[in-house]
C-alpha cells in the first residue's frame, strides 16, 4: 500500500492562474532579455562569430572556424540554429536580433515542457492528494492544473535561470533538450505520441547542444521508468522501453559521426574546484525554489521509499540529481545546473499542498521585503544617473564606467513603469487577504523575479550595455585611427573580439602579419600579450600610436599600431 500522501487540498484551492496573466509573464520575461540590447562580451558574440560564418559559407557546418579558431564551447546545434535564422530571414533585420530568434522560442519551449511536465506529473494517483470524509477536495484535473501553474512560477523565480536563459549559447539549447526529456518521461501515461516524439528530439537535441553523457544518463532513468513505474501502470511498456532505447542510440550514432563525446569531469579535490564559490553558487542560483524542494522531498519522503509507485517525486529528483553531479564534477558549474531547474520547479511545485498557513506567510515576507527593495535601488540608481540626485549612486556608475553617457529612452522607461505598478497591484492582492489558491506562496517571488529582470533589461539596460558589450571599447579605438581606415591587421585576436571588430566597425580584418594584404594594410590593433610575443625584427616595422583601455576595465587595453615609414 502506498503511504498516505501528506497533500491537503481544498477545491476551492485548486483554482488555476488566469491564462492571459501567466502568458503575459512569461512573454514579457523572455522578451526582455532578447529584444533591444547588444551582443554581449564573450558568449553571445562568439556564438554570432561562428553563425554569421556558417551562413555566409565562410565555416564547415559539421566543423566550425572563424578565422582558423575553432569554438571551445561543446555543441553545433546552436550554431546550426543562429545559421539557419540568418538564411532564411529577411537580410534587411538587424543580424543580431535574427540569431536570437530561435532561443527566443527554445526559452518558451523549456517553460512550456516544464509547465506541461509538472501537470502531468500530479496526474499521478500517488500525488493526488487526501480525499476528505465528505467530499470537497481538489478535483485531479483542477489540482494539476494549480500545481503546474505554480511549477512554472517557481521556474520563472529562480534566479539562476534569467542571464544564462537568454544568451544565444549551447546553455539554452541544453536546458529547452533537458524539459523536453523531462516532459517525455513525465507524459508517457498521458500523451504518448506527443512524448514519443519529444524524447527522441530531445535526446538528440541535448546530444548535438554537446551533452551526449547527459542525454545518456536521462534516457536511463527514462527506460527504467518505462520498465518499472507500477503506478500507474505504463501500457506497452516494453514498447516504450524499445523507443527510449532506439532514441538514445539515434543520439549516440549522431554524437560518434560527428565527434561530440568528450571528457570533461574534472576532481574537483585536485583539479582546486571552489568550494565556497560552489556553495554560493548552490545558494543563490535556484532561489527560492530549492528550499521548497527540499521540504517537498521531506514532506513526501515515504512516498520517496517506494519510487516505482511515485514517478512524480521519484523522476524530478533523478534529473536533478545529474545535474547537481554535473556542477560538481565539471568546470562549468552553473550552466550545469541551470538543467536541474525544470525538475527543482516541479518539487517545489509538490511542496505547495503540503504547507502551514505560517509558512507561506513566512515566504510571502521575506521575498517581498527582498524585491520590493531591489527594485527601490534600481530606481534610485537610475534617477541618480538621469538627474544626478542624488549624487552617489551616479557617481559610482561614473567610477565604474568612464565614460558613460546618460540616455533617456521613453518606451522602456514606460515599460519600466508598468512593471512597477503591476508588481504594486501583486504585492496589494497578498497582503490585503488570504488568498486560497495554493500557487499564492510563488506569486510574490516570480513576479519579483520579473520585475527585477524588467527593471535591469530597460532603466539600466544602457548602463549594461556599455559594460558588457564591445561597442565602447571598439569605438574607442575607432577614435584613433583615421576614418578613411579599410583594412587592418588583427593579432591575438579571439574568435569573440574578431566577431565584435566585424560587426561593430566597417574594416577589413586581416588576421596575423603575414598574409597578403600586408602590403596595404597600415594599421594593427593587437592585445599586449600577443605584441610582447612578436619577432623584434618584425615588431620594430610597427610603431605604437596608442594603448586603448576598455572603459569599464582599466586592465583590459589593445594596442594600436601603425607602419613605420
């Protein structure tokens, strides 16, 4: 018999979050982070490097270069991606808001899988929750339908998930893979053929995004679900045991032909892993979620004892479990562990029916005190900059970015304005009475979350972009050289700041000094390290105009060079 589930459930509790209020959530929190800013340092311009390569038939697809550099990020699926948007999209749109046109909808698809997994999950019979002596308890529909709703809340509340979650990289491409697998496994009993064919697309998606291990080990716990989940009963099992199987070989025959298995687990006890920056990092990047998920896992830890009985319990924490291996055990901790967000949202989705009144309360509090005053410090800080009072707060921005220029755009400061007002009316609809709906205690820290990310991609987006992209730096060395410039010779270059050179400046890049346009070319820009490495012979042709600094970091400079007559 399986133990009494500890969900307590009232129908009027079981009410779902109004459709157009969770869409306009979700779109306005994908949006933002997408639309409207430039590419970003590292990442996100030296995965629009190697796209714009592809398209324009510059780089093998299978084998990608830019300028003889290949990338150092696992994967091609991303790439293959951004290529395809900038084929097949009107050339007239700007190139780098079309490559993020397909992670735009990945991002949708992962909270999409996510909200649909976690319904699918309570559908169960061992989530269902107590039934009552004289009726009156949730319905399954309705109480699945609230605890997905607030699944997807606690996905959108994870702090983690927005930077990494709208970079056009193999990170997001990961993620969206992993919620189709976890969609798959959860909605094998309920939508078969929808599920079939999301386990094979994501374990081949997940395989070229540069995790064929991981799609492994999934596909895994997937078949063993298949063979062993008792309750309720999976028809065709053996049938579904085959296509787990024939998606994970597809993935690993694809991974083989084209080179994607690689060794990267690292010690982490000799290869100097930090420990206190991995337990920060353990901390913060699933808050709030991960508390709730480790009530959920001792509110329902009898169930946890009979997994076979329980996938909804039994199957979050399996992927979650991976990828918390995975951010131990590899260089890249956290874009290992933003796979483990699907699965964390749904347990603490699972915690929602299990608590007091004074809990909720508790959560309720705490992270509307949190947000409430970091978007007072993003206002303050912003009118500091746009009117300079008061003083310090624009005087630090000065300090930290020479340079930078205050600008005042009025659709996003009126977006701005929204956000506030609707976090305004959020935060009056759970402080004037208790709300019955058992999604309430993720209401206050997903539409925090999303204020913030609203406030930080519009009043200090310009502040962002000048930190964070490669225009200041460029056009700071454009400053230098004559505007009459076509060509100039590059020298230590990566792929990220040959890819900024290109897009931000009209020259003609020309990489090293021994190519045939050394004749023509008059002009170097080289970074430090690479120049001090140079043949004196071949260094004493060239003559130092200037040591250009990034204007947000002293440290960082390129030098620019001219042709000794």
């Amino acid at each position: 018999m399986n133990p009494p589930s500890p969900a307590i459930v009232a129908h009027n509790a079981a009410r779902s979050l109004p459709r157009w209020i969770m869409l306009l959530l979700c779109t306005i929190y994908i949006l933002a982070g997408f639309v409207g800013r430039e590419p970003w340092r590292e990442v996100d311009m030296t995965a629009f490097g190697y796209m714009q390569a592809m398209a324009q038939g510059e780089s093998s697809w299978l084998q990608p270069q830019l300028d003889g550099m290949v990338p150092s990020a696992p994967g091609l699926l991303q790439y293959w991606l951004g290529a395809w948007a900038l084929q097949w999209l009107p050339a007239a749109m700007p190139a780098d808001l079309v490559v993020r046109l397909p992670f735009i909808l990945l991002l949708a698809l992962t909270l999409l899988c996510t909200w649909r997994a976690v319904f699918n999950l309570a559908r169960s019979p061992g989530a269902q929750p107590v039934a009552f002596a004289f009726g009156g308890e949730a319905s399954p529909t309705d109480y699945a339908r609230a605890l997905a709703d607030g699944g997807l809340l606690a996905l959108l509340a994870c702090l983690g998930l927005a930077q990494l979650s709208h970079e056009t990289s193999h990170t997001l491409v990961q993620l969206s893979a992993v919620s189709a697998i976890f969609f798959a496994a959860a909605s094998m009993w309920w939508q078969p053929k929808l599920s079939a064919v999301a386990a094979l697309i994501g374990t081949l998606a997940l395989t070229l995004a540069g995790a064929p291990s991981m799609a492994a080990v999934l596909g895994a716990g997937a078949t063993a679900m298949a063979l062993c989940i008792q309750t309720p009963k999976l028809p065709q099992r053996y049938s579904w045991t085959a296509w787990w199987l024939l998606s994970l070989g597809v993935a690993a025959a694809t991974s083989s032909a084209l080179g994607l298995w690689e060794y990267r687990l690292i010690n982490p006890w000799v290869q100097g892993k930090d420990w206190q920056s991995l337990a920060r990092l353990l901390m913060w990047f699933s808050w709030p979620a991960w508390p709730l998920s480790l009530w959920a896992m001792w509110r329902w830890r009898w169930q946890l004892q009979r997994p076979a009985h329980n996938p909804h319990v039994a199957w979050p924490l399996w992927l979650w479990a991976t990828a918390l291996f995975g951010t131990i055990f590899t260089q890249d901790g956290d874009r290992a562990l933003i796979l483990a967000l699907p699965a964390i949202a749904a347990l603490a989705a699972f915690a929602l029916p299990t608590f007091k009144r004074s809990l909720a309360a508790l959560i309720d509090w705490l992270t509307l005190f949190f947000f409430s005053i970091s978007a007072i410090t993003m206002w303050v800080v912003w009118i500091s900059v746009q009117t300079g009072f008061p003083a310090k707060p624009a005087e630090n921005v000065q300090r930290l970015a020479i340079g930078f220029e205050p600008s005042f755009a009025l659709f996003p400061f009126l977006v701005a304005l929204a956000a506030t007002a609707a976090w305004l009316l959020l935060v009056a609809w759970r402080t004037r009475r208790h709300r019955a709906a058992i999604w309430k205690s993720l209401a206050v820290p997903a539409g925090g979350t999303v204020l913030g990310w609203v406030l930080l991609m519009t009043l200090w987006l310009p502040m962002l972009d000048y930190g964070r992209s490669y225009a200041p730096h460029v056009n700071a060395v454009a400053q230098v050289m004559p505007k009459h410039v076509q060509c100039v010779h590059t020298l230590g270059f990566n792929a990220a700041l040959t890819t900024a050179f290109r897009f931000h400046t009209p020259w003609k890049l020309e990489s090293g000094l021994n190519t045939a346009a050394g004749t023509t070319c008059n002009w170097l820009i080289a970074t430090p390290a690479a120049w001090s490495a140079m043949d004196s012979a071949v260094a004493a042709q060239w003559q130092l105009v200037e040591q250009v600094a990034r204007p947000t970091d002293r440290r960082d400079h390129l030098l620019v060079l001219r042709r000794a007559p």
